[in-house]
C-alpha cells in the first residue's frame, strides 16, 4: 500500500474504544456506541430542540397520572457492547433507578436531524426494538410527521396507546405543543 492508500484506510477505519472509555468521555455523551465504535447522532437543530421539549413536556404533565418517568438523553444498554441514545425515553416510574437504562423503557422517541441517514437510524431503531423497547416513535420535524417502529418498519401514525396503563392520545396532541 502507499503512504497515501494507508492514509485513506486509517481515515475511513473507525477507532476501537472500550466500553469503560465510552462511557467516561463527555465528549461522547451524545454519541451511540456499537460494538466499541462511537457513533455520532444526528446534530440537534432548534426545531429538534422544539419537539424534544414537546415531547418532554406532555410526557411530563401526565407522568403522575401515568407512573412514568421522562428521560431525555438516557443511555439504553441494549446489549453488552452497544448503547442507544433516544432522544426521549419513558420509564415505568416503578422500577429502580439505573445509571443506564438495563431495563427497556416503554417507549422511545427519535426526532429527525437534517443530517440523520436513514440506514443508521433504522439501524438505532432497531436495536431498541430487540432491546424490548414498547413503543418506538420518530418525529420529522421538517413535516411533523409521526411515525411508529414496529417489526422493523416505519409506519405512518397518529394513535399512542398502552392500553394496560391506561395511556392513549393523538400524537398531534403533542405537536400543538411545539413553539
């Protein structure tokens, strides 16, 4: 190989990190890690800021009435080598506190970025679904279109439930919400 093939091969070959440095460097506290690569998110605009805070705030609102807790940013062990980061998570408010979510959340919200790709939001969306994720949403700010995850695919949606908490309102609801 030449100097400069050996350079291209060492810029497109990602980094091995441990799991222990992942998880202490604050510089990747917005970052997924999978199978000791870091890989960065999506870069948060003000409108994925808008509906994060959306999401977080109807959540929020009904937590009581609902027993959850609403989590933006929480780490989700969804195996031994790989994290995910959903933009928003809720937790069942009666199971314990964990530093990282080792327990899957009911649901969790991806909102998109401009520089999302697809391939590696599915990807994300995915490994939350085997992690046992609930229910898995993502938002297009750009349109406001919801759509749910479900058997590894996206669907256009409108309907939250879960019916055995007694949780069920339309998503648009929350969209009223954004400013």
């Amino acid at each position: 190989m030449t100097g400069k093939e050996n350079a291209m091969a060492a810029a497109t070959t990602p980094t091995f990190v441990s799991v222990e440095d992942y998880l202490h460097n604050p510089e990747w506290e917005r970052c997924d890690y999978v199978d000791g690569v870091v890989e960065e998110r999506g870069t948060p605009i003000f409108d994925h800021s808008a509906w994060m805070d959306a999401i977080c705030y109807w959540f929020r609102q009904n937590a009581e009435q609902w027993n959850i807790r609403v989590r933006p940013e929480y780490h989700n062990k969804v195996r031994e080598t790989r994290y995910r980061i959903p933009d928003v998570s809720i937790i069942d408010f009666d199971l314990p506190k964990e530093i990282y979510a080792l327990t899957p959340p009911l649901a969790a919200f991806e909102i998109w970025s401009p520089d999302d790709r697809m391939r590696l939001v599915l990807r994300r969306l995915n490994d939350l679904e085997s992690f046992g994720v609930g229910q898995i949403w993502t938002i297009d700010p750009a349109d406001g279109v919801w759509q749910r995850f479900l058997d590894g695919r996206l669907t256009d949606q409108e309907l939250f439930a879960i019916p055995g908490r007694g949780i069920e309102f339309n998503m648009n609801e929350i969209s009223k919400l954004v400013r």
